[in-house]
C-alpha cells in the first residue's frame, strides 16, 4: 500500500511539527501593527496583522472642505498599503514548504 522506506510516523510529525509553526507564525502576525500612508504622510492607517483596524490619523493638510472625495482616496490608499504589507508579512511568516507557492493562497 505504501512504498517501501515510507514511514508514516515521520510523515505525522512533520504534519504536526508544520501545524506548530503555522500557529506560532499566526500568533506573531497578529501581535505586529502595519502602518500605511498615503499622500506624502498626509494619511496614516495602523492595522494589526490580523487585520483589525487600530488607528486612522488625518494631517490638516489633507482636508479640503472642496475635495472630501480625494480625501476618502487618500484613506483607502494608505489602507491598502497597511494591508499589502500585512499580506507581505503573512506569506514570509509561512514556513517553507518544498513546491508550495504561498501565492496560492490569494494573500
């Protein structure tokens, strides 16, 4: 059934020993916080790695009563740059698996 010098125990304690890191490398994104920015520092968004929203800082500057739609752009870029480097942080926290592209899991 299974090919000769297959050890199934070893394969199990990889599993788990995989699992492990999995969890640990969890733990530690979601401990970290990711800061972006937009608009030359205008705009900063903090999200913590698990993707919670922590903080949304707004420079005067930013604020024209005319423009409050170039406003809102500013604040979803700099989401969407807190949260490329959460992706970013997740798939190098990943323990490396031979032939598994981390880019499979649509991070």
């Amino acid at each position: 059934m299974f090919p000769e010098g297959f050890d199934l125990n070893d394969l199990l304690a990889q599993a788990q020993s995989l699992q492990e890191q999995m969890r640990d490398a969890q733990a530690q994104l979601q401990t970290n916080s990711y800061i972006g920015t937009s608009g030359g520092g205008l705009v900063t968004v903090v999200l913590r790695g698990d993707g919670e929203l922590e903080r949304v800082d707004i420079k005067p500057a930013a604020i024209d009563p005319d423009d409050l739609e170039g406003l809102g752009d500013l604040i979803v870029a700099a989401y969407r740059d807190a949260d490329s480097q959460v992706k970013a942080a997740a798939i190098s926290a990943l323990p490396q698996i031979p032939g598994f592209d981390p880019g499979q899991l649509g991070l």
